[in-house]
C-alpha cells in the first residue's frame, strides 16, 4: 500500500479515530474491522482525513474569510443565514484541492479498485464531519452524499462538493442549535464501494423502535432502488417488525409484523452521465405497480439482516441506526453505514405527559403517528423551503415532503403534516428529535386542508395520527413513575390497541390481565371472518371487491385474518415478554359482528345481543365454527410458531359448565391444547351462574378473571347503558361484593389464579381495599387508570399491613 499522509483505508481505521476522519468513517472502519470477520459484509472503503480538508482551507486562505463570515450569523432570528450560507460556499467552490491531496485520492481509489477487482470502480463519496454521529446529535442528512461516482474526475468533484456541504444553511444552523458552532468542524470524506442496490433494495434499521424507545425490537424498513427515497420520504417504505429475545432460534419466527409499503419510486443510476461532474448521477423513476405489491426484501434476508443489526448493537453496546442495501448483481446484503440512535438515549422514560382529546370534530387527514402529544394552531400550507418565510411560530407546516432543507423551518412549527414518507422519513426523525408532533404518509394533506385553516393534530390516539377542523380541546396529565412501588397484588393493564403496546410495556406493570381481541378485528382486519370462509354467501358485488383489495397477495383469504390477528398479539405479546398476556377470544355481540365487512350475510337480529349469541356459546356452534377456528389458528401460530409462550388464553361469557367443556375441545380439535407448550386457558367470571357453580369451573379452566362489569350488570339486573337506572350500577353493591368474596374463595381453595379487569379499583379506593383484603392476585386497569390504580393498590396493601400488626 502507498505512503498516504492523508488517507486511512478502512483497514487502519477504528472507532478511536473519530477526529482524524469523522463519525461516518470511524464506525465504518470499526466495522469492517471488527464485525467482517464475523460475517457481516461492510463494502470496503477508505477515508479522506480531516487534516486534508485543513490543509485545503489553509492553502486557498479561506480560514479568516470563513471565520468572519460565520461571526457575523445572526444567532437569534438567523436573518441572515442564507446569505452567509451562500457566500462561504461560493468561496470554498472557487477554491481548489492541493495537487498532494488531488494525487492521494487518485492513488487511493485506483488501490481501491484493484482491491475489488473492478476497473473504474463505482462508489459512494460521503461527508464525514468530525462531530458527526455523535451520541448527543445524529447529524442525518445534515451533510451531502454522492453515489455512483466513478472515475477520478467525478470523484475529485465530488469530494470537492463534500466540502461546500459543510457549509449548507441548514448544516451550518443545526451546529448552531446543537452548540457544535465554537468548535473547529472539519469534514472528512468517506469512499467506499458501491453497492448496486439501484438492481435490488435498500433502507434503515433501527435496533430499537424509534418512536416509543421499546428495545426488544429491530425495525426494518425497505425500498427499491436506493434507499435515498426512504430519507427523503418519497415512498411509502415496506416495514418488518422482529423479535430480539427469538432472533437467534432457528426453530421460531422471530418476524413480529411485516408491511407491504407502496414504494412509488425506484431510484436508480443514470446512465447517460457521462460529464466529470457528480451531480446528476441518479434518476428517480416510478415502481411498477408488480413491484409495489412486492417485498423488497424475502423473510430469510429480513432475518438475516436482523440478526447482523443485533450484533453491531451488541458490539457499540447501544441502538443504533443502520443502513443497508442490498446488490442487485451478487443478490448479497450490506451495511453501508451505522450511527447511535439519538432520540431515545435521551429520554426521561419514568415521567411521561398523557394528551388526552376532549372533543373530536371533522377528521381532515390522517397518517402515521410520530410523537403522542396533540397540537393546534393556523395550517401553512408550503410547496418548498424557499417558502419557509411564510411559516409564522406556532403555525402547523403542511407540505408534500421535507428535507434537509426544510430543518430551521421545521423547528419554528408547532407540528408537521405530509403527503409523502414513512416512520423512517427525514420528517419523522426530524420530529423525533425536535420532540415535534408530526403526521406523515398522509396522501391527500395539502389537497384536503386550506391554508390558513385552525386545525388540530392528534398523535395522541395510537400509531395513526388524525388531523381534525377546528381548535379542540385536550388535557395533559403528567405521570411520573420515578417513585412508585409495585405493590404485592399484582398491577395489570387492559389493553385493546396493539399500537400502543410497546409505549405501554414501559409503564410499571406485571403484564396484559385482558387483551381485547376485537380491536384488532374490527380495526386492522375488519372483515367478518365467515366471509372469507364461506365467501360465496356474498352476493353484493362492492363487499366482495372491498374483501378482495383488502385480501390481495393471499392465495387463500383465511391466511390474511389469521395472520393479522397472528400479528396484532404478537406485538403485545412481544411488548411484556416474558409477562404474561391473558388474550381473550373474541367477545363480540351479534349486532358488533354485523358490522364488519361481509357481516350482514352471517349475523342473526336480536332483540338483546348483549345477553344473546356471544362469547362461548358462539365457538362450538355449527354457525360460527369456522370462524372460530380460524381464531385458534392465529393463536397457535402466536405461540408455536413464534414461540410467544407467555399468551395465555381466555374465554368470556361462558354460561355453564357444560359449555365450557365445549369450547375446550374445540380448541383441543384446532390444536390449542391444555398444557401443551405450557398452554393455561382461563374463564371469565361475569355471569352469576360462573360464581354460584364456581368449584366446577376451577376444575376445568387455569384461572379466573372477574369481569366486574358483567357481573354487576347480570347481578342486579339492569342495563348500564340506559341512564334511567345508570344510578344503581354499583360493583360496591353488597349483592356484587358477596358474589366476588366466593370468586377470589373458590379460587383460592383450588390454587388458581384470579384477577379482576374493571375501573372501579382506580375510582374507588375503598373497592381497591376490598380487593386487597380478600387476597385477589391481580387488578388490570386502563391505562389512563393504572397509576391512580396502583396508588388505590399500595394504600390498600399498608392498611391491610396495619390491621394485621393491630
């Protein structure tokens, strides 16, 4: 190898020399040193160092100019910042590169080539200033890239436009806000071979989910062609969801959830660029609608890729966010660069502020969900970052995408609403680390909302974020976890949104005591499950194409709602491995189930459903068999195949003893078996006949949940939604409290579990107290009641205490 004075090839780089050559290069060359030996393929490389871009400042005489320029910033309103901007770049364009640099790099990327035995070889030439990738500031997109450069000419031009990219307003503001602006940034520039994803797929990963800081998983997301478009939010980006505490078992699917994206554009390599020039290098052109419908990665490469992820967290011993790609000519996966995860690093996670909407109104739009805060104010509309002075502080910016570019904007808005991009867009992570509320992905913002209109933004109401007409109105409420004990009676959430499970793990809690199946029916898969067992009882012809786009890609129909449902408690169960999470099998009245695509075909009319053909009387029918197979189908593939043991299962509305002996071997029949893999199945107690022939049920089921709910309504005899006699509803009627006693009892003398799902215990202290003392194991609460429950809980534990020391 040649004597270099400014050039380290990635062999003789590591994480130590993060001064000499950047964040980008450091880690780069820390991979490929550490991470290649153990089969993770880093495209080799070299960099261009620090003291190189120096000695170009020195030798043009641009070290005083510059600084000069840089002291004259107006750091408070930043009036004057494209004006500077455009005049220190200007003056590092009309300098040149020392003919010793100039010599190095050609040396270099002919050594570089030889190396991998190509000729003229292509590569990506990336900034790499030296406070890049640091923990404190990810610096993404702050910097340019040029990709497929090949030839010294093009290259040297590049590099060149390595070092005007220093200079960028938007780079040279985002110093500025980060308090990187008194210190000496220079930039070094990264070389490495490209990577022909422009013939295949590329994109992100994130080794933590980057919108809720759970760190039990690896996001994916993925594109065709470059994965430019991904940053950028021009597409709509495939997403895998993967399990780490599975990832290494060859015998489970660790692949928690994956997402079909629209990847409307494919960008690719020009190949009419032939000036020596490195703009204008790549085109973008639209996906065929095959493509679209396509995954750009197979579940073997997701997992493998996953895997490679793990490990590089493993060995920074921190998330991170990685890029890969895949090469469309050897059908073999890289990592092209990775950086410590900035958002979440920094995040108080035992204080957290609840937004809560009071009112809705006209839902305008809506989008992928980034932050979960809520916000209104005046929308502005703006078609590029030119327009940026339009945008008055507080105001909402509506656009089509960002970049870049849009970032000093960006921080005078009080959120961010776009057509375009994924949760791994420039607008999202820009949110992110703003603390920003944003809406992406939305499709039609800037055609359905006028500028200049008062609207309100809702990231408060799980992953999809909701744009409302109108000023509403919300409460925050602040929880703080810091000093809260767990109390010996177990705490217990009820949950419904899958969405929200990863945010909810993070609360204290001894895991899931009822998670409602339906949500995820009704929400995510919202077909009648009988329709896609027996379709041809559909006559109308728009249910069957609304069944159809929304079943596209399954060969057989079943599979998509066994998968989905598969899906939707997977993610919960994944959220509070390895606590337990108690599913309970479907609980909808007839009327509910009517409602569902196809519905109507299947359902009977009642005169009262919600003492009608529901819960286990549905399982075992001829009527609902099917469905319900399909059901257990979703629940084996949760637990057997993905190896989520910790999912309990859990039937409602189990009328006799008889009954239950039904549903049992209905499940055994569909593979869901007592026992086997550790399986428990519980019953829920919430008809007074579960209470009075409780010994019989605790005989059959693993456990009881109490649905106070329920049980108050069919112990005294009244609707609870008719406000005539909503007056006498009370789970502190003697008649109640007595049916409960027996419950906990029954349970206690055959050495089940027990536990009660309900509000009460967080509005009533004295009812949590009652709880306490009867010796129930577990109370599940809303979310929004769980801290206030927990409080009821641990008061009602020290006066039990006192008592027994009396």
């Amino acid at each position: 190898m040649a004597n270099y004075k400014h050039i380290l090839f990635f062999n003789q780089i590591g994480i130590e020399a993060l001064s000499e050559v950047g964040g980008k290069n450091a880690s780069l060359g820390e991979m490929y040193n550490q991470l290649n030996p153990i089969g993770i393929a880093i495209p080799n490389g070299f960099a261009i160092t620090a003291e190189a871009y120096r000695l170009f400042r020195k030798q043009n005489n641009l070290e005083q100019p510059l600084q000069e320029l840089l002291l004259s910033l107006d750091t408070k309103e930043y009036s004057n910042l494209s004006a500077i901007g455009e005049k220190a770049r200007k003056l590092i364009l009309s300098a040149t590169i020392p003919s010793e640099i100039r010599d190095e790099i050609n040396t270099a990327y002919q050594s570089l080539g030889e190396q991998c035995g190509i000729n003229n070889l292509n590569v990506a030439v990336r900034s790499s200033a030296t406070s890049e990738d640091l923990l404190s500031a990810s610096f993404a997109g702050q910097m340019q890239s040029f990709l497929n450069i090949s030839g010294p000419d093009q290259l040297l031009d590049a590099v060149h436009r390595c070092f005007v990219s220093l200079f960028t307003d938007r780079a040279i503001k985002y110093r500025h806000d980060m308090g990187f602006a008194t210190l000496d940034i220079a930039i070094s520039v990264c070389v490495q071979q490209m990577v022909r994803s422009d013939k295949a797929s590329s994109g992100v990963a994130f080794t933590i989910d980057p919108d809720s800081g759970f760190e039990n998983t690896i996001i994916i997301n993925g594109c065709w062609g470059l994965g430019e478009n991904i940053v950028q939010g021009t597409v709509t980006p495939d997403e895998w969801m993967v399990f780490k505490p599975t990832l290494e078992n060859m015998d489970l699917n660790p692949m928690l959830k994956k997402q079909c994206g629209r990847k409307e554009f494919t960008m690719i390599y020009s190949e009419t660029s032939e000036s020596n020039s490195a703009e204008n290098t790549i085109v973008n052109t639209e996906t065929s609608l095959e493509k679209q419908n396509q995954f750009s990665l197979t579940n073997q490469e997701v997992i493998q890729l996953s895997r490679w992820c793990a490990k590089i967290e493993k060995h920074y011993q921190k998330p991170m966010d990685i890029e890969w790609a895949k090469d469309g000519l050897n059908n073999q996966l890289y990592i092209v660069q990775a950086r410590p995860e900035t958002v979440h690093g920094k995040a108080n996670k035992q204080v957290r502020e609840i937004y809560k909407l009071q009112e809705k109104s006209t839902l305008l739009t809506k989008g992928i969900a980034l932050g979960d805060k809520i916000a209104s104010g005046k929308a502005r509309i703006l078609n590029n970052p030119q327009e940026g002075a339009l945008l008055q502080n507080g105001e909402i910016i509506v656009t089509d995408l960002t970049n870049p570019d849009w970032d000093p904007i960006m921080k005078r808005a009080s959120a961010i609403i776009t057509n375009k991009g994924g949760r791994t867009s420039h607008a999202a992570i820009v949110a992110r680390e703003l603390g920003t509320l944003a809406v992406v992905g939305c499709g039609n913002a800037t055609s359905t909302i006028k500028n200049g209109q008062e609207i309100t933004v809702s990231c408060a109401e799980g992953k999809e974020g909701n744009v409302y007409d109108g000023k509403l109105k919300w409460e925050i409420k602040e929880q703080d976890f810091s000093t809260l004990k767990m109390p010996e009676t177990d705490p217990m959430l009820i949950l419904a949104d899958p969405e929200r499970a990863f945010e909810l793990s993070q609360y204290p809690n001894q895991g899931v005591g009822l998670m409602r199946m339906e949500f995820a029916i009704s929400n995510t898969i919202k077909i009648h499950p009988l329709a896609l067992c027996e379709p041809e009882k559909i006559i109308d012809p728009n249910i069957k194409s609304e069944i159809a786009a929304l079943t596209n890609g399954y060969e057989d129909p079943k599979n998509y709602f066994i998968d989905k449902l598969a899906e939707a408690v997977a993610i919960v169960a994944a959220a509070f491995y390895p606590k337990e999470v108690i599913v309970r099998m479907s609980d909808f009245k007839s009327n509910e189930y009517a409602n569902l695509i196809g519905g109507k075909y299947y359902e009977p009319d009642e005169e009262n459903p919600m003492i009608g053909f529901r819960g286990a009387s549905r399982y075992y029918s001829d009527f609902y068999r099917k469905g319900f197979a399909l059901e257990c189908e979703a629940m084996k593939k949760v637990r057997n195949e993905m190896g989520l043991h910790n999912v309990k299962l859990m039937i409602p509305f189990c009328r006799t003893f008889e009954e239950g002996e039904h549903v049992l071997a209905e499940m055994a029949k569909n593979g869901l078996v007592q026992g086997i893999n550790g399986l428990q199945i519980y019953v829920m107690i919430e008809i007074p006949s579960n209470v009075l022939m409780a010994d019989d049920f605790a005989k059959l089921f693993d456990g009881f949940s109490i649905g106070s709910n329920d049980l108050t309504q069919l112990t005294l005899g009244l609707d609870r939604d008719s406000a005539l006699v909503s007056y006498l509803f009370s789970e502190e009627n003697p008649a109640v409290k007595s049916l409960i006693k027996e419950t906990i009892r029954v349970a206690k003398r055959y050495e089940i579990k027990v536990g009660l799902c309900g509000q009460a215990p967080s509005d009533i202290p004295e009812f949590a107290t009652f709880l306490v003392n009867e010796g129930i194991d577990s109370i599940s609460f809303n979310p929004d009641a769980l801290i206030k429950g927990i409080e009821n809980i641990l008061e009602a534990e020290q006066k039990t205490k006192r008592k027994i020391i009396v």
